[in-house]
C-alpha cells in the first residue's frame, strides 16, 4: 500500500472525496492558531497555482481557489471586506494602482557631492 503525506489544509470535502475514490486518509482538527497559519500556507500555494496557469478557465479556477482561502482567513481573523477596502483605497492613495503596467528595472543611488 503506498503512502502520500501531504501536511497542508485541504477543504472540507477532500476526506469523502478520497474515500469515493476507494482510499483511505487522515485528517485532524487544527487549532485556530495552527489553522490561520496554515491558511497563510495555502494562500501562498493558491498564488503559486495561479502564477502557473496557462490559460484564462486555469486561471479563473485558481483565483476561485485562492479567494476561497482569502474568505476562510477573513473570517477567521473577523476582518470584513469594508476593512480591506478601506486598506487598498489607502494604499492605491498612497503608492498607486497597477493600471499603468509599470515594470521597475532598477533603482540607483546618486551620489550628491
């Protein structure tokens, strides 16, 4: 019998997946301390999946995965979507918006003597 170990969170469904597909696997309940660090892991590997898609459709189905795990963390952590909001339009404010499309190459240092 092979063995795949996985360590990372999956959604809720997964186990009965995995048993439908005649297998068996263990889970367990994860604290919230541990659950938010591990939502902070799955977001990394969901952008990661979205920097790897090739294709518009991959491309929808990983930012669906990736705003999914977004939703899990705010809920978690009771941040609303009128905070996050408020934290871009300050941030846009302050330092832009990506509409340009601008590329930095590099940033020198002048000498001012």
């Amino acid at each position: 019998m092979k063995k795949i170990i996985h360590n990372k969170l999956v959604r809720d469904k997964i186990p009965k997946i995995i048993q439908m597909d005649n297998k068996r696997c263990k889970v367990s309940i994860l604290q919230k301390t541990d659950y938010i660090t591990q939502l902070k892991k799955k977001l990394i590997e969901e952008a990661q999946e979205v920097q790897e898609a090739s294709t518009k459709q991959e491309i929808i189905l990983e930012l669906a995965d990736l705003l999914e795990v977004m939703h899990a963390l705010k809920a978690s952590l009771h941040i609303t979507d009128a905070d996050i909001e408020e934290a871009r339009k300050t941030k846009a404010h302050q330092n832009g918006t990506f509409t340009n499309h601008l590329f930095l190459e590099y940033v020198e240092e002048i000498d001012n003597e």
